[in-house]
C-alpha cells in the first residue's frame, strides 16, 4: 500500500509540471488535463490487467498526443521515463524489448516534429537510459524465474516432508500394533493357561494353597491386558491429531493458523475413519491456503452443530476474486466427507476463501 501511494505520489508530480509548463491556453490544458485523466486510468488497471504490454504502449501513445497539443516535449519524455522504469519491473524480457520498439518509434516521431529538441548528449542519455533498464528487465526477469524455481524446491521439500511424516507415522502405528498383537499372543496367551493351571490345582488341593498364585496370575493378565490397550489407542487420533498437524505445519511453513475449539469438541470420540477425514481435511484445507493465498493466515475453527454433527470451517484471505477449479486436492476432500455421509461447501468471496464440512458423529465406535 505504501508503496502504491509513493508511485502514484511521483506520476502526480511528473504530470502536474508536464501540464503546468506545456499548456499555452485554455484548449490546450483541457486536452492534457483529459489526456491525464486517460493515463491514470491506464495506470491503475495495470496490475489487474491480462495484457500489461498493451496498457504501456497506450500510454506511450497519449504521451505521444499530448506533445502535439503542447509545447514541452521534454517534460513528457520524464513521464515516458517513469512508465520504462515500471515496464522493466513488471514486463517479461521479450515484451519490454516490444515496449522499447514503441518508445524508438515515439521518439522518431518526436524527432520529426521537434528536431531542435534533440542534440547529441540528449539522444547519448536516452540511448544509455534505454539500456541500463534493459539490463534492469533482464536481470529482475532471472530473480522471477529463480524465486519462482525456489518456490517450487520448497513446496516440494514440504510435500516431501508430509509424506515422510505420515510414512514414520504408519510405521510407528504398524510397529506398535505388531508389539501389541504380540504381547496379546504369547505372553496373554501363556498367563491365561497359567491361571487356567493354577485353577485345576486350587480344585485338587483346596484354594486356600493357590490363592497367592491365582491373584498374581491375573493381576499379570490384567496388566498385559492394559499395556495391549495402551499400545493399540497409543497413537494421537481425532482432535488431537488435528491439532498436532497445525503444530507441524506452522514450524515448518511459518504460516499463522488461528484455531479456534467450541465447547466439547476436544472431547469428542471419533472413529478410524472420521478421524482420517477430519485430519485430511484440515491438511489439505492449509495446504490449500499456503499455494494459492498471498496472506500467510489462516483461521480454522472445530465445534459442534445443534444437531450433534462435527463441523469444521478453514478460512483464508485472498487479493481478488478469481475463478477456482476443483482440483484433486478439493476433489478428494470432497470425496472423504462424503464417504462418512457429511457434506462439504465451497465459498469464495472477494476477499475470503471458506472452506466448511460437518458430518454425525458415531462416538465410541471404531471402525
């Protein structure tokens, strides 16, 4: 913003002097005060436009229009500079040198018009300005390219992360339940038929002899019962998974995630199924938000509807109201709701992107 208003601060003031000082009578202000009016419309479409090559050679020809209504083409060459030096910031290699051709053509016609104004240090300067912001287009043009390859490298190390993350963490889930069925097997298998011993000798030799043994034996089987328990509920799941993702995803994107849990949501049992739908939702939600919004926020809120239904909601800002697409991203999002019978909506304002989905919840149940 701060940097829009100093631009547009720095036009003002090169066209103001251009009109105050070419402008003989009446007719003449008028025709430069509209052709003006004409160049900051042009300006201020700029950055939306589809086709800035086109917007810049427009205003190269008003400025070519205005010199024939006034009297002091030097000054208009300032504000032909000033729109050069944007051009180089803004247009790719091959279209500035299409821009530069336009300007060669507007000082040819210049040149037959107002041949007193030019002399050999003025076209010297000109020549050297034209080239110093051709190196300047060059050179912003391989910072693009190099930013944007830098951009790709570090969506794929994170992408490559994730995968890494979710491939340690089936593992770990495999070991623990590998670990679990085995205590369950062998050693849960070998206390029962312990105490199974221990209770046919208790009735050949009276259970007052066996009464120690039997309570060890099962006090143990309980135990190992637990700790099978323990290992098999042991990994983080429904909430509290969704929960950790943001941890991981804002240390490694530094994207802000603002999370918001209504009343009983922490406490909310869910099942296999609905705790994969939701923790998907929500990485793709952000992930969502991290590729396609300039506004590194996002807002994501978990609750409950007066249905009992678990409802999510991940929004984020976005500069322009742009046509989406749904890609496999969303697609699958979709999909996952649907296959736990919720349902899932996709809004896009002018400013805001939402994402929402609620689906019943099944507490307790594990599928």
């Amino acid at each position: 913003m701060k940097y829009a208003l100093i631009r547009t601060s720095f036009l003002s003031v090169l066209w103001g002097a251009y009109i105050y000082n070419s402008s003989d009578d009446l007719l003449s202000l008028i025709i430069q005060l509209l052709i003006c009016s004409l160049s900051f419309a042009l300006f201020f479409i700029t950055p939306i436009t589809g086709n800035p090559l086109f917007i810049f050679i427009c205003q190269a020809i008003l400025l070519l229009v205005s010199t024939l209504a006034g009297s002091t083409p030097a000054l208009a060459w300032s504000v032909l500079f000033y729109f050069h030096i944007e051009a180089c910031i803004i247009l790719q290699p091959a279209k500035y040198r299409l821009f530069l051709c336009s300007t060669l053509i507007f000082f040819g016609i210049e040149a037959f018009l107002f041949g007193e104004s030019f002399s050999i240090a003025a076209l010297s300067v000109f020549a050297m300005f034209f080239f110093i912001t051709m190196k300047l287009n060059e050179i912003n043009a391989d910072m693009k390219e190099q930013r944007h390859l830098y951009d790709q490298l570090l969506g794929e190390y994170r992408k490559l992360k994730r995968v890494l993350y979710v491939t340690e963490r089936n593992s770990r889930a495999e070991e623990r339940t590998r670990i679990a069925r085995d205590i369950h097997d062998a050693v849960g298998h070998n206390l029962t038929a312990l105490l199974m011993k221990i209770e046919m000798l208790s009735i050949q030799y009276g259970e007052h002899h066996f009464k120690d043994l039997k309570e060890l034996a099962a006090d143990s089987l309980e135990e190992t019962r637990e700790a099978v328990k323990a290992l098999k509920e042991g990994e983080v799941e429904g909430i509290q998974s969704v929960i950790q993702l943001i941890r991981k995803l804002e240390s490694e994107s530094g994207i802000m995630v603002e999370l918001t849990t209504q009343q009983g949501v922490l406490s909310t049992r869910l099942s296999n199924k609905q705790s994969i739908a939701v923790y998907r939702s929500i990485q793709e939600g952000i992930t969502n938000a991290m590729k396609h919004s300039s506004v590194r926020e996002v807002k994501v809120i978990l609750g409950k509807t007066a249905l009992g239904h678990l409802h999510f909601k991940i929004t984020n800002n976005i500069e322009g109201c742009l046509p989406f697409r749904m890609g496999f991203g969303l697609t699958n999002m979709k999909e996952r709701v649907e296959e736990i019978y919720g349902k899932l909506e996709i809004n896009q304002t002018e400013k805001e992107f939402v994402l929402s989905g609620s689906f019943p919840v099944e507490e307790g149940v594990i599928a």
